[in-house]
C-alpha cells in the first residue's frame, strides 16, 4: 500500500500557482487555520471524542458534553444533536445553533452498500424500538438515520451496531461519509462488474484513519459496476462507475467534484480505466488532494467541486498521477449514461436463478417495528438479506423463486410494497423541519401527503416523474435532478403572509439526460398549494405530450 500521507516534496512535480489570497491550501502551505470549524479540527483530532462519548459523557449526561464536542467532534461519530420542537423555520436564521439545540440526537448508521443479514436488519429495528421512539428512516446515502437518541444510550447502541458488522463512524463531520455502493452488487444479470471488494477494502484501509480525518468538508464516495450507474454518481465527490475495456476487461473509470447545494456541479469524468483492485489506492489518491489542496477557508467553498471546476479535468488528472499515484492511469473514453430507473424497484432475477425485490417505502420513512416486521419476512421466507438504496429504497436479495408471489403479498401488507404507484416510487425527502436544525420546512409528511394526493388524482400514471422534497437550499435529497426538484423556503401566500413553500426547480434528470431543473422564479409555492401546483404541471404535461416524450425532454 502507496503512503499517501502529505509530503511538501511531492508537490514539485505540478506547477499550482499560489493564489494571492490564502485559501488554506495545505500543500500550498497554508497550515493554519482559517476558520472556527479548522480551528477545532486542529485542536483535538475528531475522532478522539470516541473514547470521550464512551467514558464521560454517556457515563454523565448531556450536561457533560463540552459544546466544542457537541457541535463539532460528535459528527464524526454520526451524532448530531436534533432540532428542538417547536421552533419555526421562519426564525431559523436569526437563532444561535444553541438555541436549536435538542437534549436528543439524531444518529446516522452507515451500510456502506453492505448486505444487510436478516439479523442486522432486526437488529437496527430493535434499537428503532428500544432507543429512538421508533424512528428510523432509510435516507438517500443508504443509512439508516435514528432520532430522540439520548447519549446515555450510545454505547449500548454501538454495541449493538458492531454485532451485525455496522457502526456510525465518519458518517457525518469533515470525513469520508457514507459510501454508496450498488444494491445489486454481485447478483445482477447484467452487471459489469461486483465494486463490493473495492468498498470494503476502502473501509478497512480509510475509515478511522487519522491520514482522512481531517478533509476541508464532507467528501462522498460512489462506487458501482452495474450499468444503470445506480449510486447517482454524477453528485458524489468521487465516483468509480463500471466500464468495459476492450482488451482489459472490466474495470471503473472515476468522476470527480460532483455535488449539489447552493453551487450545483455535476461529476467530470477522468476517462480513465482502473482495475478493481487498484480503486482503494486511486480512492486514497483523490482524497489526498481534496485534503492538501481543497479549500479551508470559506466553508461554502471547502467541497472538491470547486478544485476540480478551478483546475479542469486535466490539471486534477496529472496531480492525481504525478503527486499521489506515481504513475499514468490507463486512458479509456467514459461509458454511456443510461436512461432509466437506477432503483431496482420490483422483481428481478439474479445471475444465480434467484431474484432480488425492491421495495418502496414512502420517501424513506420507516421505523424500527417495520424493520422488525420485514426482519421477520426475511428469515421466514429464507431471503439471504437487505441492501439500501441512494433512492430511499430496501432491495432485497437471494429470494427463492417459489416464495416471491407469497413474499409480495406479505410486503404489501406491512406497507413496504414491490409494486408501488409511480408516485411512490419516485418521490424522495430529507429530514426536513422533524428534526433538522437547517430546515425551514416540513418535508416527510409534506411528501407522504403529496404521493397520497396524487395516487387519487393520477392514479394510472404511465411514465415515471420525480420528486424530490428538501427542507432547505442544502439538497440532501438532490433538488436540482428531479422532475420536480423542491427547495423548502419562506414564501409569501395570497394574504401577504410568509408561509412555508417551496422554490421549484423543473425537469432536472441524472443519467443520459443529466441537467439541472430550471428555477423559474415565478414557480414559488405554498406548501399547502403544492398539491394543486404539481397537478397542474403534470396535467398539462399529459395532455401535450407527442408520443413517448419524457417529462424532462
Ligand atoms: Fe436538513 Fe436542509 Fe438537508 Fe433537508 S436539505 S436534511 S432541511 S440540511
């Protein structure tokens, strides 16, 4: 294994210009911090606050916590504190974080695009049950996000977590998040190639690593063989998209500097082919350079799109080869983008005669009794276990070909259906106001209620069409590639009062027909007129559309 750790004397092999105005490169020598979020950082390592949750705190309460901890350290175990009820989105902005602050925290346990045994699915329900008042979403990064988590609680929970192979580490905080990985890895038909090998020899290398604890921001990692792309690759910070080389055979190629929120860029594509067991060390490559050269500054900038769009492709490339891998990447055009679902949704049968079964919950809200019940499922129907999805989705995998129809009637019943509408299979939500402290609106029911309404009034819809529900500018739940991308924000309603609302964003798509939805400004609207505002535009989509035209063409 290359060391990848940062040494000035590499950095003569690429001519980067300093800039005139700091921008807290490190390899550009800007060591010291630039801001209050570096400065903490620099303190203590992230990652030593471990130790301090498992002995201190959760031994002494909440009162304990040093807010040094509390509001920045706690990330990098996947531990937030939860937005206290009651406060409006409207006096968000003028609020101190303090004031936001809840007793209780959200924690986010990370799947990594694992498979998920009928015991690991039980077990994350049972802690649902036993410690988060039964919450426990799916989110789009493949997590499973718990609320009302008490710190006195969190090692019995981590105990918990590590039997069935799980943990909470680096899912939050300036750290190498939640990787998403195919939900179909290595039982699809038509896969190009299984990335499982690659993800968890980044995890066993780089998770916990004291080298990657310390990045400007969040840094999301995508790796998938199969050829509907399906971890949403264009958005990640690093993707490994499976490709094919006609004398090599298969291998990635890798994107870099994808990302949404308030400046959108789409992943650039390095054209490159790399073989499987070459992705850990490119991994560790690109995320070397987003530490040494990413912006420290300004936090608005600190993400690696921002290197990438400055750089270009080119330039990213050679410090990647020259700086980081001491070698030339072997030179292969990127594959195709697909057109299609990437959610698995439905029946589908495996290279090995059994099928796998995408289920639906309505935008990613579950709880821990529902994994129960499916764990249940799983063991009484000999289903060899879970996956989720970066749709919001549950695929389950390894089912017997005999007991589907049985199976499907019994997901039915419990609410987690294969066979959803149109709507519920394309609608996805963050967290919103429930529990984050950015939000400014209510996003889960919103959206419930939304796929509710229009099941009634479309009930045959024939053609898939997107929604995507976010309580705030910060897109967790990637606003600007949905038909209907939904920015929650303070609007003003026929009265003159500011209400909830949304800004929409339109015909916005991932895939072959990759673009950013168009903000119209004169689309801003209520959250109670959202139902009449998205009945009109499909309304008036269906009833001009010329044959097989797309919502987003
Ligand atoms: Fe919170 Fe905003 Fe992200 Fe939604 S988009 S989860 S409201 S930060």
């Amino acid at each position: 294994m290359p060391d990848l750790r940062f040494k000035p004397e590499r950095a003569k092999f690429t001519e980067i210009p300093r800039p005139k105005r700091a921008e807290g490169q490190w390899a550009l020598g800007y060591t010291e911090p630039l801001n209050k979020n570096e400065q903490s950082k620099k303190d203590d390592d992230p990652l030593n606050v471990r130790d301090r949750i498992l002995y201190t705190y959760s031994k002494r309460g909440f009162d304990s916590i040093d807010p040094a901890d509390l509001r920045g350290r706690f990330r990098w175990m996947g531990l937030y504190t939860q937005r206290k009820p009651g406060i409006d989105g409207g006096r968000t902005g003028s609020m101190e974080e303090e004031e936001l602050d809840d007793r209780y925290f959200m924690l986010r346990v990370r799947s990594d695009g694992k498979l998920l045994s009928p015991a690991a699915v039980r077990a994350l329900g049972q802690i649902g049950v036993d410690f988060a008042r039964d919450t426990a979403d799916v989110t789009d990064r493949q997590n499973i996000q718990y609320h009302w988590i008490e710190i006195e609680n969190v090692p019995e929970i981590w105990e918990r977590l590590d039997s069935v192979g799980l943990h909470s580490l680096e899912a939050c905080g300036d750290s190498p998040r939640p990787f998403l990985g195919s939900p179909v890895a290595g039982v699809a038909k038509d896969e190009i190639i299984d990335g499982t090998p690659a993800l968890e020899e980044i995890e066993r290398r780089y998770i916990g690593n004291r080298d990657f604890s310390n990045f400007p921001r969040k840094f999301k990692t995508a790796v998938t063989g199969h050829p509907s792309q399906d971890v949403s690759p264009e958005t990640n910070d690093v993707s490994f998209v499976g490709t094919v080389h006609p004398e090599l055979g298969p291998g990635f190629d890798v994107w870099v500097g994808g990302g949404l929120s308030t400046n959108p860029m789409l992943a650039q594509k390095l054209g490159v082919w790399i073989p499987l067991d070459e992705v850990p060390d490119v991994w560790a490559g690109v995320a070397g350079i987003f530490r040494d050269y990413g912006y420290r500054r300004l936090r608005s900038r600190a993400r690696l799109k921002f290197l990438v769009a400055d750089w270009g492709v080119e330039k990213f490339r050679e410090v990647l080869e020259n700086e980081y891998l001491g070698k030339k990447l072997e030179t292969l055009a990127s594959p195709e983008s697909p057109v299609g679902h990437r959610d698995h949704v439905g029946v589908h049968e495996q290279k090995d005669g059994k099928f796998y079964v995408g289920i639906a919950p309505t935008a990613g809200r579950v709880s821990g009794t529902l994994l129960v019940q499916l764990a249940d499922l799983l063991e009484e129907y000999g289903v060899a276990g879970a996956r989720l999805t970066p749709y919001q989705k549950i695929v389950l995998i390894g089912v017997d070909g005999a007991v589907v129809d049985a199976l499907l009637d019994r997901l039915d019943e419990i609410g987690l259906s294969a066979r959803p509408s149109a709507w519920r299979r394309n609608t996805m939500a963050c967290t919103g106001i429930e529990f984050c402290k950015l939000a400014i609106v209510d996003t889960k029911n919103r959206a419930s209620d939304l796929v509710d309404e229009l099941e009634k009034r479309f009930p045959d819809l024939d053609t898939p069409i997107t929604i995507n529900v976010n309580g705030c500018p910060n897109a967790c739940a990637r606003t600007q590639v949905a038909d209907f991308g939904l920015k929650g924000q303070l609007v003003v309603d026929e009265f003159g009062e500011q209400v909830e609302g949304f800004q929409v964003h339109l015909g916005g798509a991932i895939g072959l027909r990759a673009n950013f939805g168009r903000k119209l400004r004169a689309h801003k609207v209520t959250s109670k007129g959202l139902d009449d505002y998205v009945s009109t535009v499909v309304g008036n989509y269906l009833a001009d559309r010329t044959d097989g035209e797309a919502f987003d063409a």
